[in-house]
C-alpha cells in the first residue's frame, strides 16, 4: 500500500479532470456518479496514507522510481496526510453539494452535460493541485502545483453569475503575480545551491553566505505565497472570490484553497528555509502581520451587512490567526496553527455551503433576510450555531481547541509580539461573537414575517434548503464537533511529527 498510494493520491484526481468532460459528452447520470466515486476513491487514498504514516512513520515516494535530490519526490508524513485528508474530505462535501445543489425551482446548478462535465474537472483538478503541492518536496514542482490549482480556481470562480467573471479576473492577477514572485525567489534559490529538493536545499542553505541573492529569495517566496494564502495586507482578491463563486465550489475553496497556500509557506519558513538569517526575519514580521490581520479582518466583518461577505472578510481574521502561529515557530504554536487550520476549514465550509444555499433559495444574502429560519430549518441552522461557536472559539468545538494552543503559545513566547497575540486573538473572538450572534439572533429568534419583503407574500415558507444540499452542512458541523471533542489526538500525533523534522532533514541531509 505505502508503494502505491503515493503516486495514485496526486494521479486519480488529475486523470479524473481529463475523463470527466469527455464522459460528459454521452451522458450526465455516469458523469455524477464517476465523479463521486472518484472523489471518494481519492479520500479512501488519503486515510490510507494517513493511517500509513500514524503507524509505520513517514513515506518517501520516489516518482519515476528517482530519488531525490535528482527525482521529483513525494513525502507523506503525520502533517501533510492531515491536509490531504482535509482536501479530499472536502472535496466529496463539494462534489455532493455539485451533484444535488439544485436552485429553487430544481433545476440542475449546470445547464448542459458538457459544461456540468467541465466544472466537475475543474474541481478535480483544483483537487489534484492542491494535493499535489501537499506532497511533493521539490520547490519548482511546488510551483507547478501551485498554477495547476489557481487555473482550476479561476475556472470555478468565473462559472459564477453576476460579477464572477469580474472576480475571477482580479483572482486571475493576484495569483499571477503570486505565482511570478515565487518563481523568481526559487530561481534565486537554485543559483545560490544548484538543487530544488527541499531536504537538499535545507542542508546546503546554511553553509550559503547571507547575501543580498538569498534574502530576495526568501522575500519573494514568502510574498508570493502570502498573496495566495490571502494573508494581510495582500487579500485583496479574497472577498470578492468567496461571494461570487457558486455554492459548491466556494465551500471547498473557502474552506482549503487557502490554507493548502499557508501549509506550503509553513513548510518552507518552517523547515527549509528556517536556518537563514533572511528566514528568521520574515517570521518575526509574520507575527505583526498577523496580528494585523487578525484584527482588521474581524472589524472589517462587523461592518457587513450580506453574511457570505461577512464569512469572506472573518477568513482574513482567521489566516491572521494562522500566521501568527506560523511566525512564532514553536512546537505548540505550530500546532495551534495546523489545528486552526483543521478547525477553520471545516468550519467555514459548513457556513459557505450553508449561507450560499440560503442566498440562492431566499432571494437574498442580508442578516434581515435569515429571519424565523430557525424554526423553518432547525437542523440545518443548528448546524451553523454549532460552526459559528467554533469560530467564535466555544468550548468543545474544534476552534476552542485551536485558540487555546495559539493563545498557550502566545503566553510562552512572551515579550511585544506574545503580548499582541495574545491580545489580538482575544479581540478576535469578541468581535466574531458580536457578528455570528447578530446573524443568529435574526435566525432563531425573529418572525418569519420581519424578513423584507416575506410578509406580503402569500405563500407559505417552504424549506430553506432541500435536504440533499443541507446533507453537507449538517456533516461538517459534527466533524466540527467531533474535531474538539478528539482534540488530543490530533496533537499527539502531529507534534511529534513537526519537533523530529529538523532531525530528520539533518540525519537524512547528504
């Protein structure tokens, strides 16, 4: 298995994205159904490498049977099997809702077999970008991965009615210019050590002298993945993307587009470039940068008046929460980061899917109009109470778990940026209470007939959302639930993982 599932978890999906349309072509029932045994194959790949790497440690796969530092190599360990486990995860969360996500009047959320076909290969694709820059250990290939997943990105993006294509095109620059400034900074990297092998280059940089090349290079990566990973003061594109995306597809990209970009940035700063000078500098600033984020992404949500803009615009507060972790660089702040990660996707995607699905079948994105839907849909909204408690960071959901390790770690740090941190993560929870409970209140506790426009009609309120698109949003919030309530698991089998990681690049380092 450890021989087979390497190579097949970053193959099947992007196969799937070719065979996908042209299956299309004949008939639209076996393209849903391919789609979804392919995205289930894929998950069923990922918690066998998972479980792989819990038990018999790592796996280093060598594809075209070259190892590295000469081959392109892929490397499974506790952390990358967790993100792949949450990328595939997710993406059968957003194949389901792809599949039976009808608008209101039922019909399909694609007007014709082929470009239904189309759309379901770009998600597969998106899929197998994401897993691929999860895996591989070479940082050019990392790149590759990187504009493999940003293409099927923008196709999603600009499948969207309204302004999609507007905010696919601006999508469609930041990442290009994302994609050019990484570029260079590993092009800098490969003339001052003549390797892209991650492992290599973590050995050779240390003997490299600290010149004006190696901290440009450090700097462009770190500013060309920040622009993906939509960290403050570069996310623009973020707000726009995530509203004007359709449903299905903007759960998934909400809930791992980014942190696949902010996992790439860790391992990076974290383990190969960790022993520059340049390296320890752009962490330090990463923590100020965060804390910047954390906050104006939270004020910034409580001046939204539509929800899924208010759900874009907190995701900025939460990558500043993820940053701040990633900057600190201890043990535990590395795991509050991983965890946040873990919490905030599946609780972001549980929201997404949800508001977008209540966007579409009232008529309308406001607070005003999500009055008395609590008492129309209880289940469906007592599973965005119990995501909305996780980013607020209620105990035992998995974002109490999360904030408390980044809030530990911020104590241990210690000194101004500690202080900051730990200040900022606090004023995030407040004001993430103050924006989910004004949302809430209006579900649980309004009238219907307070809704605009709901009083004059003469129809009686049907459900919010049928119960094949709801499926995904009940799901998530008990894997919300269940991620808190299994919190130490995950930090006895992802800690020892990242504290061995410096060892093992120095025993195994040429």
């Amino acid at each position: 298995m450890r021989d087979v599932l390497p190579g097949l978890l970053v193959a099947l999906p992007l196969l799937g994205a070719a065979l996908i349309p042209l299956l299309a072509a004949l008939s639209r029932r076996p393209t849903r159904a391919a789609a979804l045994a392919l995205h289930a194959a894929i998950l069923a790949a990922a918690l066998g490498l998972f479980g792989s790497a819990a038990a018999d440690g790592p796996i280093r796969y060598a594809v075209g049977g070259w190892p590295g530092p000469w081959g392109i190599e892929l490397w499974f360990d506790g952390l990358s099997t967790l993100i792949a486990v949450l990328v595939a995860g997710m993406a059968c969360f957003a194949s389901f809702a792809q599949t039976f996500g009808a608008d209101r009047n039922g019909a399909a959320p694609a007007s014709t077999p082929l470009r239904e076909g189309l759309l379901r290969g770009a998600l597969l694709l998106l899929v197998g970008g994401l897993l691929g820059i999860v895996a591989t250990r070479d940082v050019f290939n990392l790149f590759v991965f990187l504009e493999i997943s940003s293409l099927a990105a923008y196709t999603l993006v600009a499948s969207g009615e309204g302004r999609g294509a507007v905010a696919a095109f601006r999508y469609l620059l930041a990442g290009t210019a994302a994609g050019s400034l990484y570029l260079f900074g590993v092009g800098f990297l490969y003339a001052l050590t003549g390797t892209l092998n991650m492992d290599d280059l973590a050995a050779r940089l240390p003997s490299v002298e600290a010149d004006a090349a190696l901290t440009v290079a450090v700097v462009l990566i770190a500013v060309g993945l920040s622009i993906k990973a939509a960290l403050f003061p570069l996310h623009g594109w973020l707000p726009d993307t995530y509203v004007y995306t359709p449903t299905p597809a903007a759960g998934f990209i909400a809930a791992v587009m980014a942190k696949v970009s902010a996992y790439a940035l860790l391992r990076l700063l974290g383990e190969v470039l960790a022993g520059t000078e340049a390296g320890a500098v752009v962490l330090e600033v990463m923590i100020w940068l965060g804390v910047a984020g954390v906050v104006a992404g939270g004020a910034l949500a409580v001046a939204q008046r539509a929800v899924t803009r208010m759900l874009a615009w907190s995701s900025i507060s939460a990558m500043g929460m993820i940053l701040i972790g990633v900057g600190m660089g201890s043990a535990l702040a590395i795991t509050g980061a991983l965890f946040h990660m873990a919490a905030h996707a599946l609780a972001k995607g549980c929201l997404f899917f949800g508001a977008g699905g209540i966007r579409s079948f009232e008529d309308g994105d406001e607070v005003g109009r999500w009055a008395g839907l609590g008492s129309r849909a209880p289940w469906t909204l007592a599973a965005l109470t119990v995501a909305a408690l996780s980013m607020i960071g209620i105990p035992p959901t998995a974002g109490f778990f999360s904030k408390y390790y980044l809030l530990s770690a911020s104590v241990e740090a210690g000194g101004p940026a500690g202080i900051a941190a730990f200040a900022a993560i606090i004023l995030s929870s407040l004001l993430a209470t103050v924006y989910f409970l004004r949302v809430l209140e209006a579900a649980w506790f309004r009238a219907p007939a307070e809704a605009p426009d709901r009083a004059a009609s003469a129809e009686p309120p049907g459900p919010v959302l049928p119960l094949p698109l709801a499926a995904p949003v009940v799901g998530l919030a008990v894997l919300v639930l269940l991620t808190g309530i299994f919190a130490h698991p995950f930090e006895r089998h992802v800690l020892p993982d990242w504290e061995s990681g410096a060892a093992r690049i120095a025993a195994e380092a040429p």
